[in-house]
C-alpha cells in the first residue's frame, strides 16, 4: 500500500506528505527536483508533464495524490493504469463548481484532468478548494512595508489551511473512501481580507494598513507576475462577487477528518515565521 505524492515540495503536496507519514501510511515523495526536497521519506523525481518520468515513480504504487496539470495527464493516466494504481486523489479547483466555470480559463484546466481521471478505470476523488490562506503569502513584500495592498479589501472569502486540505487528502488515500466524489472544501467561516489583515497583524505583533487598489493596478501587478492576461479578469470578477456574496462555506473538512477546519488565526501563527 504505497501512496505517492506528487508536488511534494508544494505548499498541499507538502501537508499531504505530512499527514501521511503521522498516519504511518508508506509514502513516497515525487517532485521534479528531489534535491531540494527535504523529506524523510523515500524520493523520486517525476514531471507530470513527462510522462517518461512516470513509470518509475508509479511503480507498485496503489494511490496518488495529484496536482493539476493538464499537460501530460493522458500520459499519466496510462502510466497509472499500467502500475496497478487504484485510487487517485486530485487537487483540483472550487472554480470548476462556479455556474459560470464554462467561461473560465482556471475552471476549464482544471475541468481537463477531472475529466480524463473520471474517464480512468481507476477511482478517483476530486477535492475542490476554494481560496487558500497561502494566498496572502503573496502579501509578504507589502507586509514588510507596513501595508497590506489588494483589491476588493471587503471580499469574504473561505480561506482554507493547507494542513486541512492535506488531512482530507491523507485520510482518502489511506482508507479508499469517498471513490467517485468532488468534495467542496473550505476553512470555518468567510473572512474579508481587510479581516485577514488584521489578524496578521495581531499575530505579527505591528500595524498594518490596508490599500485598497483599483482593478486595473492589480491585474497590472498580476500582469507582471506572469498570469495569462484572461486569469486576472477572471479572479477579479470573483473578487468583486465575494463583496456581495460570500464564498461557499462547507462542513466537509470535519466530515472527512472528524476535525473542525482551522481558522485563518491558526493559519497566521503557523506561518508567523514566513512573514519576518
Ligand atoms: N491558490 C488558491 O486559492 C487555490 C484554490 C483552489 C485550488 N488551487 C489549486 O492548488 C494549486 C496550488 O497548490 P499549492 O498551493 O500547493 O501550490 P505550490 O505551493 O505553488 O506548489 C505547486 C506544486 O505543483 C507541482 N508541479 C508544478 N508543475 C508540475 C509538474 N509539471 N509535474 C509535477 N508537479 C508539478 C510542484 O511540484 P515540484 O516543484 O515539487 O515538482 C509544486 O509542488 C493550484 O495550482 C490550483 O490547482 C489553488
């Protein structure tokens, strides 16, 4: 019963990882630089946009965690099916749940390989977050300002922990439940990020000032990170949708784990570090 774990140098792929070895499942880890990878587990270099790289990896494994790319999944569903794998857990995307996901570049990536793994004749589980509490990791360079920069300051979004997410996603891989579901997750409440800012500040211990930007500086800012020019529209929208209706909160995190979701305070101080 070996679990591997894709992405395991990324932010869920890591908190899968961990929460995998706790429950003393055998693991093992796959990243394109098993170099840089710092685990105490078994490693194994695997580009899921090669699938070249893929039989080795698979190798007398029974189920994977998987990142979204779309690039190479028909030749990782091959590989998988090759290997005897029976389940496959994908981070996929809340967005692919929206009404209008049709009309959405994020929605439709991550549509493609929900789609092929549905299509497998092996199982599957999708697991559809909404917005993660990393996200304010992109906060950081402003943090150090003093400042807390984003558009649509009153947003409610249901920022989730990584570290619930890898619960979740440990808790299927080790057990085989939930074949055949899409599982809506989210963190305890809608919080604003003029809220989340707040209780960086508090857990930081040092004031900190929102700015609100227009639409147009932040796909401006979004623009020079490298986002493909239909994302930062998109996101906006979603944004701007989130100041009149919150994001979907759901009770999903403590069905699956029997834990309740941790909130964005917990999230803050476990990450304080990230920030000084
Ligand atoms: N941010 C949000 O609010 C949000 C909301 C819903 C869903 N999501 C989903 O969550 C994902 C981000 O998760 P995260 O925060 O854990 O990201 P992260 O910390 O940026 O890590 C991304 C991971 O993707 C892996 N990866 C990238 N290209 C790969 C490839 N060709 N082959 C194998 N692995 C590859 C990387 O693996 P290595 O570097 O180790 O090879 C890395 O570990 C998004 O891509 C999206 O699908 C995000």
């Amino acid at each position: 019963m070996t679990v591997l774990v894709t992405g395991a140098r990324g932010n869920v792929g890591r908190a899968v990882l961990d929460a995998l070895v706790t429950a003393g499942q055998d693991v093992r880890a796959a990243s394109r630089d098993v170099t840089t990878l710092d685990v105490g587990v078994a490693k194994v270099s695997a580009d899921l946009e090669d699938p070249s790289t893929l039989d080795a990896a698979l190798e007398g494994v029974s189920s994977v965690f998987l990142y979204t790319r779309p690039q190479g999944i028909e030749g990782f569903v091959k590989a998988a099916e090759a290997a005897g794998v029976r389940h496959v857990v994908l981070l996929s995307s809340g967005a692919t749940l929206e009404p209008r996901s049709a009309q959405s570049r994020v929605a439709r990536l991550h549509r493609a390989v929900e789609e092929a793994l549905i299509a497998a004749p092996f199982a599957e589980t999708l697991l559809n977050p909404g917005s993660f509490a990393t996200n304010t990791l992109g906060w950081r360079a402003d943090i150090a300002e003093g400042v807390v920069r984003t558009p649509y300051p009153d947003s409610r979004v249901g920022a989730i922990h990584e570290r619930d997410i890898g619960d979740v996603a440990a808790k299927i891989l080790a057990d085989g439940s939930h074949a055949g579901e899409a599982l809506q997750l989210s963190g305890p409440e809608p919080i604003s990020f003029r809220e989340q800012a707040a209780i960086l500040a508090d857990v930081l211990g040092r004031p900190l000032r929102v700015e609100e930007l227009t639409p147009e500086q932040a796909a401006g800012r979004m623009a020079a990170l490298g986002w493909p020019p239909e994302v930062p529209p998109e996101i906006l929208r979603a944004m701007e949708r989130t100041t009149r209706e919150a994001s979907v909160v759901t009770d999903v995190v403590r069905d699956v784990t029997g834990h309740a979701p941790r909130t964005f305070r917990q999230w803050a101080e476990d990450h304080r570090a990230d920030f000084s």
